[in-house]
C-alpha cells in the first residue's frame, strides 16, 4: 500500500514539474533575449525599459501596483462569483423549463453581440464618478456567458446508461437533475471558472480605461505608459499579470477540491 502510494506521489510530482518547467525555461529565455536586445541597441527607457529596471520599479512602488491590483482584483472578483452564480443558475432553468430556454437563449446571444466597450461605457454613465459598480456589471456579464454556455452544455450530454437508470426507478426530473445532471455538469462549470477568471481581470483592467475612478490597473497603465516612466508602467502590468494568475491557480485548486472524481480520472 505504501510503496503504491509513494509511486503515486512521484508520478504527481513527475508532472508537476512537466507541466511548470517549460514555461519557466521559456520566460527566462525570452527576459534574457529581451534585456540583451535594450543593452545591444542601447534602446532608451523611454522606449522600452530592461526587464531588470522594470522588476527595479516593480520593488521601489511595490506599495503602489499593490494598491491598483487590489482595486481591480476585487473588481474582477465581485464580477466573477457574481457571473458565475447568475450562468449556473439560469443554464440549470433553461434546461428544467424549455420556456425560459426559449426566452433566454435569444438575449443572450443578443447581448454578447454588443461590444464591451459600449456596454461599459453605459454602465459608467449610469453610476458615480467614484463608484466601481459599473465595472463589476461588465465583468459579471462577460463571466455570465462563459459560464452559461458551458453548464448548459454540461446539463446536456449525461451518460445514456444513467438516463435510463433514472428513468427505470422513475425519477422525477427534479430528481434526475439533482443526481445526475447537476454532478455531470461541474467539471464543465469548473472548466468556465478557469476561462473566465484570467478573462474576468482582463475585463474589469480595460473597463478603467474608459471613465470611472482612476485608482485602478487599467488607469494606472494608461497613465504611466503614455508618460516617460515606462518602467512603472510595465510594473504595473506585471502587477496585472501576477493578479491572473492567482486568479487561474484560486479556480484550478478550488476544482481539485470540489471534483474530486475528475481529478481520479486525470490521474490514471
């Protein structure tokens, strides 16, 4: 029993390392590429800064893109369990009552054909110069259809043999929602959570570009960028990267916790 458990842990961590050290080796050749092609061409700050004088102002302002990921991480926060507490609810409706399916589908498709920049726009009219909620809405929207799509599809394709099964003792479709469809359809939930939570930090970044407070990522950015500190301004969007990828590993780890049956079936 131990010595399987010890091979277990080794093939785990056989993979772990697989799966981390590519990217890495990658995104150390490409800063290294980077700060040699500044050095060689002498390419001035103002243009494009090195890679070392950009982790320097990363350090120096620390205090500063702490601040501004911090406002926009709990902007992409908010949108993102709010988005995916509205597309899980409504895709189980639409697949429990084919009425709603028939309204809902149609406006969905609608409002996901018009541009975030309009809807964003509107949504930061409709609010305070110093509120964040406008910003929140873009986000729990975009997150909304990823979700949503995603869980519909997994209400959808349920295994024949348990369909029958259920219909054999004959199930209620109350019953059968919650004990086959519903358990089919989150890994296809958690899939959305993990598209959508890079997505929901990109979105809530580039709603601060277009009016609202300006004490956020996507702000900070643009003003730093279109100045002579190129540096700061690449800080900050390292700030914004480090803010997505916490966001991506917060889903992954959360599904290793809540599917644990998918994570068995990964494994062999």
């Amino acid at each position: 029993m131990s010595l399987a458990v010890q091979r277990t842990d080794s093939t785990r961590a056989r993979q772990l390392v697989s799966a981390a050290v590519p990217p890495l080796v990658l995104g150390l050749v490409f800063l290294a590429a980077w700060q040699l092609w500044v050095e060689v061409y002498d390419v001035k700050p103002f243009i494009i800064p090195k890679p070392t004088a950009i982790w320097q102002s990363l350090v120096d302002n620390s205090d500063l893109v702490w601040k501004a990921s911090w406002v926009t991480g709990v902007n992409a926060f908010v949108g993102l369990v709010c988005g995916a507490v509205l597309g899980f609810g409504l895709a189980v409706v639409t697949n429990r009552f084919r009425i709603v399916s028939e309204l809902i589908d149609p406006l969905a498709v609608t409002v996901a054909a018009v541009p975030a920049v309009v809807i964003v726009g509107v949504l930061n009219n409709m609010y305070a110069l110093d509120s964040q909620i406008g910003r929140r809405i873009m986000v729990s929207i975009a997150v909304f259809f990823i979700v949503f799509v995603q869980v519909a599809k997994g209400l959808r394709q349920n295994d024949p043999t348990q369909m029958e099964l259920m219909r054999s003792y004959a199930a209620t479709p109350r019953q059968t929602l919650r004990k086959v469809r519903l358990p089919n359809a989150l890994p296809f939930f958690f899939t959305a959570i993990g598209t959508a939570a890079p997505i929901a930090v990109i979105i809530a970044l580039v709603s601060e570009y277009f009016g609202g407070t300006q004490d956020g990522l996507g702000s900070k950015i643009s003003g730093t960028l279109n100045g002579s500190n190129k540096a700061l301004g690449f800080a900050y969007v390292v700030g914004g990267s480090i803010v997505g990828l916490l966001f991506f590993a917060g889903s992954a780890l959360l599904e290793y916790v809540v599917v644990p049956w998918r994570r068995r079936r990964r494994s062999r």
